[in-house]
C-alpha cells in the first residue's frame, strides 16, 4: 500500500481516529489512548534499531553511518507516526463525545 501516494500519511492518523472512536469516550481518553500507543510502538522499534545498529558498529566508519541512519530513520518514523496517530486517537475520542451527546 505504501507504493500508493498519501497513504503513509493517512494511515496512522486513521488508525488512531478509528482505535479511539470505539474506545474513548471523550478527547482526554483519545490522548490516552494515542499516548499508550506511542509508548507501545517505542519500545519494539528502539530495541530493534538498537539491535540492527550494533550489527553494523562492528564495521568501521561506514558501520557507525550505517547504525547512526538506522536509529535516525527510526525516530524520524516514530515521530511521524506517533505525532500523527495521537492526533488521530483526539479527534476519535472527540468525535465519539460528539456523538454521544446529540
């Protein structure tokens, strides 16, 4: 799917607006919700580019610049969609309160 323009961008913001609308009930539980999910998403991603990092630090120099844009590319992707996946669980759980009331 990621050979179709857009949708890397799309996708964890729906994830995260489609996760919160069913389990938030309010925009203080959809923060919730997206914070649990970066935190889960943080770990398996540090420890395999801590893993895949120190596989190619055992190389010189183009081992270190192979390990440092492994972990640089990692958080560049975790921020991305952490940041965009948290605004996506807000607007789930805002949506969801908007709906309950009416």
């Amino acid at each position: 799917m990621y050979a179709v323009p857009g949708i890397d961008f799309i996708a964890p913001l729906a994830g995260g607006f489609i996760g919160s609308y069913f389990t938030a009930s309010n925009t203080s539980e959809g923060l919730s919700v997206g914070l649990w999910m970066t935190v889960i998403m943080i770990i398996p991603s540090i420890v395999l580019a801590f893993l895949i990092g120190t596989l190619f630090s055992g190389m010189a120099f183009i081992g270190f610049l192979g390990a440092f844009s492994v972990i640089f590319i990692t958080l560049i992707l975790i921020s991305h969609i952490a940041i965009l996946g948290t605004i996506g669980t807000v607007l789930g759980g805002w949506f969801n309160s908007r709906q309950s009331t009416n």
